[in-house]
C-alpha cells in the first residue's frame, strides 16, 4: 500500500488563471470562428460599459489585421473615461476582478474574468504581450501587459508614457492571436457587432474587416443610457452563506441594523416578525411527533406564526432569546444562526424587490435599433414590467419584432441578455425554447420558415442565470420562460394586425383592378344605349370606382388603428 505522504507528493495549489488557462472552452474560447468572436465581445463589452458609466456616447473601432494564417492582430479602441495607470495590471491581467463583479448591479459582464481572459488566450496562442494605450485625459500611458498565471496576477512587461496635448481620452488594446479565423458568418465578428449595434443604437460602431474593408454601423440614437444602480439583495434570493459573509463584513451595530440596512423590504416591523419566525421553528424541531411536526410547518407556511407560537407553553422565553440574539453585533452572528434567519425567511411574505436598478432597451430604442441596421417595413417593440425569479431576483424581458423591407426570407432568432448578443448555445437556451413554443399561425405567420421576420430577446436582470461561464446561453427559468412568451405573443399580435390591414388592402387592390377592367366595355355599350360621349361614361365610372375603394380603406384604417389602440 502508497503511504499517504508519496499519493500526496504531486499535490499543487493551481491559481485560478492557472485553472482557465488549461480550461479556455470554458471562457468560450472554442472553435476558430467563436475564439476571435469571444475576443472581441469581451473588448467591446468593456468598452460599452466604460462609456456609458461615464455617460459619453460610445465611439467603438474595431479593427482585425491578418498576420498569417489564422494568425490576427486585433485592434479595438473607444472614447471612454481611461484607466488610471495603477488598474492597468488589475484589468487585464487578474481574474475575477471588476468594477461590478462583487455588486449586486446589472451589467454585460458579471464574474469578472472577461478582458482577463482575452489577454490570457492571446498570451497562450501567440507568446505576446497585449498592448495597452489608454488616458483620462492627463498624459497618455502605453503598456505592454503579460499574466503571471501561477499568481493570478498582471504584469507590465514595458511602459511609456507619453504628452497628450489634445486632452485625449479612451482605450485601445491590441492583441495578437493565432489558432483563429476570421468568416463572415453567424457566429463571427461581423455578425456580433451587427446585432450589438442593433441592441446599442446609442453606440456608434466601426469595423475594418481583414481585407481592409471599412463596415460602420451609425448610431442611431444621441441617448446614452443611464447607469444602472446597484440594488440591495432580497430576502428570498440569499443563501445562507450570503447573510454570514455579509455579517462578517457590515459596519452595523447590530444584527437588527444590519438587516434593515443591507437587505431589502426589511423594516423594522419585517424584523419583529422575523423574530417570531425563528422562534417557532426552534419550538417546531423540538415536536417529535413528525405528523404532527409536518402540520405545524403547514400552519408556519400560511402565515399562522402566532398560532403556531401560542401552541407551546413557554413560547416568550425563545422569543426573548431570539430578539436577544438580533441586537448583538453582527460579526458575532453564528453560522446557525445564520442558517436560522435564511430559514424563517422562505416562510415569510415580502413585497418583490425593488426594480429601480433594471436598465432596459426600451421599445423606442429597440425600434430605432432595427430600424437603423435592417431597414424592415414593420416593426415594434414590447417591454414587459420587470418581475422576479427564484424568490427575489429581479429581471425584465424585452422584445423586438421586424418584418419584411430589406429582412431576406427566412426567420431569424437575436437572442440578448443586458444588450449582449448571444451568438453560441441557442438550443439550450430558454429565449430560443420560447420562440419555438409560439403558434405563429395565429398571428398570420403561415410558413416561418420562409418569412422575412426577426424576433430580438433581451433578458435584462442583475444575475442573468447563464447555463455556463462561457455566458452565451440562458438556463430556462419558468419565470422568465413565460415572460419571453408573454412578450412575443404581445408584438406578434401586432404583426398580426398589420399583416391582415395588408392582406385587406392587397385584396382591395385586386378587386379594383378587377372592376377597372370592364369599364370600357361598360362604356362603349352604355355610349351606344343613351347617346352620351363614351370618354365621359368612363371617367365617370372610373371615378366612381376610385372613390368607392377610398372609403372603404379609410374605414379599414379606423378599424385597424381601433384594433391596435383596444
């Protein structure tokens, strides 16, 4: 038998860029075509954000260099705020650091590792270095940064600085990368930055493709979206290990405080019954009779806590003990005791949480959007009021639908969460679960296969519930699963109301043709018949007829425009 001490010999610690390194695909850097993809949605995520945060209409360049074969340089600037020199290292080169990760906030990204991750893939197919320009407006800084994996750290490899005499300001990296290809297909980076502009059509968005080709999506919209606010969690959407951190952390004197102050729709009040709660179920775990047991956590559910509490004789002692236990500081808060707090909060009721923090699109943006990039006949857009999963997670779904124009045959799925395209992994996403439920028939939609009609899903929530880190597909959550459909059958009964005013307007048209077709024979016959001038039976059988079909579209518009006002 191995002594424990040889099974032992080749044990390592292994960073958590040591870990990504080795497990890329991961990240979603997988396949040729999505590599270069992920590279570039991870710089134009940051770029996006950055901009907005500062509130500066995003100016976004992308350029893509061929180097050899399937061997790029990547080039992506924008105008935003900069980076202070000293978080140069913290942004590229150190996983699971972020502005956003560690906050309860809406943003595209949400662990931490994206831009990280880019330099590392960059960093393990070609051997270089990523460079970095960037200014806040001061004296411009150049950077040459590598990964120290075994650290989890970054490191500049060379620096310069340089005079910024016109008080210029923004990012540009450059990375080079090998093991990747460059299609206009579905799945690159034409495609991803089409579909972003579509989403942002408050960005302005370039791209020079590798045979020098210049392709630029013009903003649609001057708007630059408001910052989303970073919102407290709620009761029902916390782990216990959530409270015990949190405990461990707060500057509150108390746990009482501490629950007022860092959770929300907890008040004072919320407290007190709190107490309660906790109380009854220390008294109900010490029932052993487990029918009995049963039945009184079936009274707790219903909201029969005083009930409950009266049962036991002695029940004011565990309340005391409970509120006592709420005015200590929360640094000393138990694991248990935690876990008890968790616990009493699954029975009780509290108001949805706050939605203030979300930061949809907006319909008025979306139509814009589709408008500007696919010049379609129809189109509208639906914003579902912002519900909760899980408890107490926020989100919201939005929904765009265009149709006809310039849109070829065919249906075309844009899936997005927090304005992101979605590009890989749609068939085990939820928004494309959801698509495929609809009953088109019923909205005038016959054959969707050959319908020049795309339909545009934007989850928008402050944890999107990704199937994986790769971020590219949505786990199907009921809530927001019904949602989706909730939304699509709202617009698609207004394709439905268009689609048959145009049905009824091309069936009008037929029948005036129709009726216009017998007019000179009518005439010459009736010019025989009563002597008049045949010229003038015609024009007046011809006015009559265009003034027969004017009423009956004017009447068909007021019904069409009542239909979608009802």
């Amino acid at each position: 038998m191995a002594e424990a001490s040889q099974l032992f010999k080749e044990f390592k610690i292994q960073s958590v860029s040591e870990f990504f390194r080795r497990n890329a695909a991961m990240l979603g850097y997988t396949g040729k075509v999505r590599s270069l993809t992920t590279l570039v949605h991870e710089a134009v995520t940051n770029s996006l954000d950055a901009c907005e945060e500062a509130g500066i209409p995003p100016y976004i360049r992308v350029e893509i260099e061929e180097l050899g074969r399937e061997h790029y340089k990547v080039v992506v600037e924008d105008n935003g705020p900069g980076i202070p020199e000293k978080y140069i290292t913290h942004v590229f080169g150190k996983m699971l650091a972020g502005t956003k990760a560690h906050r309860n906030i809406q943003s595209r990204g949400q662990q931490g590792i994206g831009i990280s991750g880019a330099v590392m893939f960059a960093q393990i197919t070609s051997g270089k270095a990523t460079r970095v320009i960037t200014s806040t407006g001061d004296e411009i800084i150049e950077a040459w940064v590598k990964i120290d994996v075994d650290k989890n750290e970054g490191k500049i490899v060379k620096k310069e600085k340089h005079p910024n005499p016109d008080g210029w300001h923004g990012t540009r990296i450059e990375l080079e990368v090998k093991n990747v290809k460059y299609m206009r297909s579905k799945q690159g980076v034409y495609w991803y930055l089409k579909l972003t502009a579509i989403a942002n059509p408050h960005a302005h968005i370039e791209l020079i493709e590798p045979d020098g080709r210049l392709i630029v999506f013009p903003r649609s919209s001057e708007e630059v979206p408001e910052p989303p606010v970073e919102m407290k969690p709620h009761p029902k959407g916390v782990l216990t290990d959530d409270v015990y951190r949190m405990a461990k952390k707060t500057k509150r004197q108390s746990v009482r405080r501490f629950l007022i102050g860092e959770f929300s729709r907890i008040s004072d009040k919320k407290v007190d019954e709190l107490i309660e709660y906790i109380a009854a179920l220390r008294l109900i775990k010490t029932v052993e009779d487990k029918k009995v047991q049963e039945q009184l956590y079936e009274r707790l559910m219903k909201g029969e806590v005083k009930a409950v509490l009266r049962s036991f004789r002695g029940y004011t002692k565990v309340v005391k003990q409970v509120a006592k236990m709420m005015e200590k500081p929360p640094e000393k808060l138990t694991w248990h005791e935690a876990e008890e707090i968790v616990e009493a909060f699954k029975y009780m009721k509290f108001l949805a949480p706050p939605t203030h923090g979300l930061r949809p699109i907006g319909e008025e943006n979306i139509e814009k959007g589709l408008k500007g990039i696919l010049k379609p006949e129809f189109v509208t857009a639906v914003t579902r009021p912002p519900k909760v999963y899980s408890g107490g997670i926020p989100f919201q779904v939005e929904v765009g639908l265009a149709y006809g124009g310039e849109i070829p045959s065919g249906f075309e799925l844009l899936r997005y969460a927090n304005r992101v395209p979605l590009l890989f992994d749609a068939g085990s996403c939820v928004t494309t679960q959801a698509a495929r439920s609809i009953d088109w028939k019923r909205y005038k939609v016959d054959d969707l296969d050959r319908t020049p009609l795309v339909l545009m899903i934007n989850v928008v929530s402050v944890h999107v519930p990704y199937t994986g880190t790769g971020k590219q597909s949505i786990a199907s959550v009921d809530e927001i699963y019904n949602e989706i459909r909730l939304a699509i059958m709202d617009a698609a009964r207004r394709l439905q109301t268009y689609l048959s005013g145009k049905h009824r307007r091309l069936y009008q048209v037929k029948r005036k043709k129709t009726f216009e077709k017998y007019v000179p024979e009518i005439a010459r016959a009736l010019s025989i018949l009563t002597g008049e001038p045949e010229e003038k039976i015609r024009e007046y059988f011809l006015n009559f007829i265009e003034s027969h079909f004017a009423s009956k579209e004017a009447v068909s518009e007021v019904a069409v425009e009542v239909s979608e006002n009802a």
